[in-house]
C-alpha cells in the first residue's frame, strides 16, 4: 500500500519538501506496514509557512466577509465531492473503520465550511449607544493562528480550526499530529482548488519540537491544540508567557450515568458508542458508565452481549465496525491499562487481550473490554486510558452519583440516560463538563460549541462560539459633542 503524496509540507499554495527534516513514518494500524515517509519541518520551512501565512493575512482580511464565504462554500463542494477518497486516506492513516469515516469525517469538516460560510457574514460588532455620543465594536482576525491535530480525528481537527479561522479573516498554519499527517493535506489541495489565496492555510508536518517553534514565533498570533492534557498545559503556558491567545480541546475521563428509570435499550447503544467507536479514540468517551444498582446486571449483560457481536478486522472493509489502534506505544499503553484494572480488583466482564487477527499480525488490534466492579479510586476509573476499555460503576442515589461524577480533574463531557426529564436537567446542570448529552452521547454537531471545563480544556471549537475566539474585539468611542476638558 503506498499512500506518498506529493511532498511532506505544503506552503504558500504548494507541496514542498525538505529532506533534511526527521524521518516520519506513515503507518498503516492494521497491519504495521509504512505507507509513505515523510520529513518533519525544518526551521527554514517553518519560517517559510509563517512568513507566507502573514503576508496573506491582511489582504484576506480586508475582503468583505461574503468574498470570504464564497470560497469556503466552494470548499465545501470540493469536501464533499472528496469524501470516498478523504474517508480511506483517513482509514488507511488512523486505523479507524471505513464505517465511520465514510460518514463523519469529511462530513463533519464539510459542514464546518458551510456553517461558517454562511454566519460569517452576519457576524459583526455591536452598537452602544452613550447618549450624546456612542461606541461601536469591530470583530477583527488575531492574525496568523497555529493548529495543532491529535491523531484520532485528523482531517476533521484541521477543517474544525481553519474554516472558523479563515472565516473570520485569519491565516491558518497546521500541524498534523505525526501518527496520521496525511488528510490535512488534501484540505489544502481543496482550499487552493476553492480559490483560497496562497499562503492563507499551511502545513506543516512534525512532532512537538515543531508545533512548539509555531507557538512560540512572534509572527504567530494564537494557538488551537487538540491534544492531551499534559501537552495542552506546556502549550497553554507558552502561549500566555508570550500573552498569545490559546484554545485547548483536552483528554477527559467522562461519566455517562444511567438511571434506573433509564429508556435502557438506548443507554446500552449509548454506552457501546461512548466506549468502543474509533476503537475508544474519542475525547468525550464515557468512560465512566455509572449504572444504577438495581438495573446494574441487566445492563452489564446487555452491553457484554452487544460488545461480542462487534465486527473487529481490516478498517477499508466497510463492514467492520472496530479497527486497531493508532500506534503500538497506544496499544501498550491500553495493555497496562488493563493490566492495572485486574491487579486493582476489577472484574474483567470481557475482552482484555490481543485478538487473533489472520494476515494482520504486525497491527495495533486491542479487544473491546468491559471491567465492572470499579470504584472510584481504581486508576483505570481516574486515568484517560484513550482505547476501548469501559469501566462500569454501580450507584444507590442522585447526589451520590453527581459527586462521584465530578470528583475528577477532567471536565470534558457528560451524559445521563433517563426518562424523568426534570432529572436528567438537574443532574446535567451540577455536572461540571463542557459537552453534555441527555439520552444519547458523543455527538457533535457543528452548530454546538464544544470543548471542556477543568483540565479539559480552555475555549471552544464550533458554532458562533469558535468566531469569538479566533477575532478580538477593538471599542471604538466616538464623540459628536464637544472634548469636556478640565484643562
Ligand atoms: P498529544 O497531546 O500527544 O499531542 C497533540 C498534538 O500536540 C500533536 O500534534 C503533538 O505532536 C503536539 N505536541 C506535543 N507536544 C507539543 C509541544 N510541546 N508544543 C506544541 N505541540 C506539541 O495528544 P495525542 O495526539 O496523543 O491525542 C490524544 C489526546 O488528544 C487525548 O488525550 C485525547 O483526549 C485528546 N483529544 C481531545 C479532543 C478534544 O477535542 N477535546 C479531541 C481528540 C483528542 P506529536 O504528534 O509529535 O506528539
């Protein structure tokens, strides 16, 4: 399998390669097999991206914003016109199953250019009115902004940051995670092809070293970074030691309570989606199912009886439903995981090892897991374990379960299954996340803003709220009587 494109970087409307750059491997999950190499960016190349992203900037932000708005539509035509081809990039990179990817991935990107598209052009400033006299606002672009990707939603963490950026009259330069660099630069093929001027959005391939050069440039004006908490607080603090604007989208640790009054066939499809799709890959995961005790058997039995029927193999056949994971530093790290669960006292339901997988040896391949008898202090209830692994808790009453709900660092995201409605609001307003969902779980649709609260992150990707954090705003006081003046 070759998946080499056309050069590592693309700068200032072209694919641009400097071998002098590290190695990355590109690797296919499945099977361990490289499918192409590339270089990260060198110093000359980062300054190059920045240089070009700045000197477009201005131009592209004195357009009006229906100028704007008509490109990023012609993106979204050309997103979606891509999607197959987007879809087994993305498989073929991240590992995960060609079931997913075929239906969120550039879906989700293209409905990102074609929100912004169409509010870009209603956003503006307000009006306040001072008596004599009156103030307005002007919503103006940071300038340059760095993104930096995770490596579970690739093209969709590149399309999320740069159509609210470019929107609003930014220029963008990207950094792909390393373990999946390929999709982002599609993106770029399809903005160059939508009429987005050169130089508006860049990337650049790397590791941290790279995406921590971005940051700290004095070209570039602000950061969004997808990532996991540790790398998000060293990145946040760069960015405020040099006073740059920041959006961290973090890791979580999420609950999803289920009452006993829960509608229970859909909280069992609730828990399988917030636990094993994208291979548990997903920031929102929850991965705290909070059951309670009197439906606890019966759910657990459920959700066991669903997680065996999960169709795990080659993630480009469309009717398998989990693929690998990423790397084999992650399928490790989920190993230990799982390691640690059991020697801490959890009872191991299913799953828990390496499934046999035929011609497929040398891949990430982990086993849907399902652990009960979790408490609260276990680490695998504490720590992001970022793979398929759900930790099922019991629970007696309300209060109880939102304590022990909130007392985690994270706050990226929370759901509660129940068919007593004043419940599920009351419980959902004292749990302290971001991104709540009442009777279903992990969606994301661009026209709600997303992001956490806590550890989880600072700031918010979609809807109107990504506009205000990719814009400052500058007061404009003006007089129409005379300057009072004591002197
Ligand atoms: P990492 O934190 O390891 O990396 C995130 C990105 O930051 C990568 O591109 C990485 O480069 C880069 N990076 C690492 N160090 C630095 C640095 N010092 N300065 C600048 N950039 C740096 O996260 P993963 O890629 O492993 O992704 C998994 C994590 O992402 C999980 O915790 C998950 O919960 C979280 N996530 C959050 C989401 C959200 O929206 N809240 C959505 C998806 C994932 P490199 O690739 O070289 O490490």
């Amino acid at each position: 399998m070759n998946l080499q494109p056309k050069a590592s970087h693309f700068i200032n409307g072209e694919y641009v390669e400097d071998t002098a750059g590290r190695v990355i491997d590109v690797v296919y999950p499945a099977t361990g097999e490289v499918i192409a190499k590339l270089h990260a960016a060198t110093p000359a190349l980062i300054e190059k991206a920045l240089n070009a992203a700045a000197a477009a900037q201005k131009e592209w932000a004195a357009l009006r914003p229906v100028e704007r708005a008509r490109i990023l539509r012609r993106a979204h035509d050309l997103v979606r016109a891509r999607n197959d081809e987007i879809a087994r990039v993305e498989s073929t990179d991240t590992g995960r199953a060609l079931s997913e990817t075929l239906y969120v991935d550039a879906v989700s990107v293209a409905e990102a250019l074609e929100f912004y598209a169409g509010v870009i052009p209603a956003y503006n400033g307000e009006t306040i009115s001072l008596g004599n006299a009156f103030a307005y606002t002007r919503r103006e672009p940071l300038g340059v902004c760095i993104g930096i990707g995770a490596w579970n939603y690739p093209f969709q963490g590149a399309g999320w940051k740069s159509a609210p950026a470019l929107a609003a009259g930014n220029a963008m330069v990207f950094k792909p995670s390393e373990n999946s660099p390929l999709s982002a630069l599609i993106l770029a093929e399809i903005y160059k092809e939508a009429g987005l001027p050169d130089g508006l959005f860049n990337v650049v391939q790397g590791h941290g070293d790279v995406g921590q050069a971005l940051v700290e440039h004095p070209l570039s004006a602000k950061v969004s970074l997808t990532g996991s908490v540790p790398t998000g607080k060293k990145v946040l603090g760069l960015a405020g030691s040099l006073m740059k604007h920041g959006t961290m989208e973090l890791g979580g640790k999420s609950p999803l309570i289920i009452f006993e009054d829960a509608p229970l066939e859909n909280a069992v499809r609730g828990a399988l989606m917030a636990n094993f799709y994208s291979t548990g890959q997903v920031c929102t995961n929850g991965t705290r199912v909070f059951v309670h005790r009197s439906i606890h058997d019966q759910l657990v039995e459920k959700v066991v009886e669903r997680a065996r029927e999960i169709r795990i193999g080659d993630p480009l056949d469309p009717e398998v439903t989990m693929g690998p994971l990423i790397s084999k530093a992650q399928q490790e790290k989920v190993l230990n995981y799982i390691a640690l669960g059991k020697e801490e006292g959890a009872k191991l339901e299913m799953g828990g090892g390496i499934p046999a997988m035929q011609g497929m040896e040398g891949g990430f391949w982990i086993e849907p897991t399902v652990f009960t008898n979790v408490t609260d202090n276990m680490r695998i209830a504490r720590e992001e374990i970022f793979g398929p692994v759900m930790s099922v808790l019991a629970f007696d009453d309300e209060e109880e379960v939102i304590a022990r709900a909130n007392d985690t660092e994270f706050g990226l995201a929370a759901g509660v299954f129940t068919n007593n409605l004043p419940r599920a609001h009351r419980v959902i307003a004292k749990l302290q996340a971001g991104m709540c969902w009442i009777n279903n779980y992990n969606l994301a649709p661009v026209e709600v803003p997303f992001g956490g609260v806590k550890s989880s992150g600072v700031g918010r990707e979609c809807a109107m709220a990504a506009l205000d954090h990719y814009t400052q705003i500058k007061s404009v006081y003006v007089e129409s009587d005379d300057v009072v003046s004591v002197f």
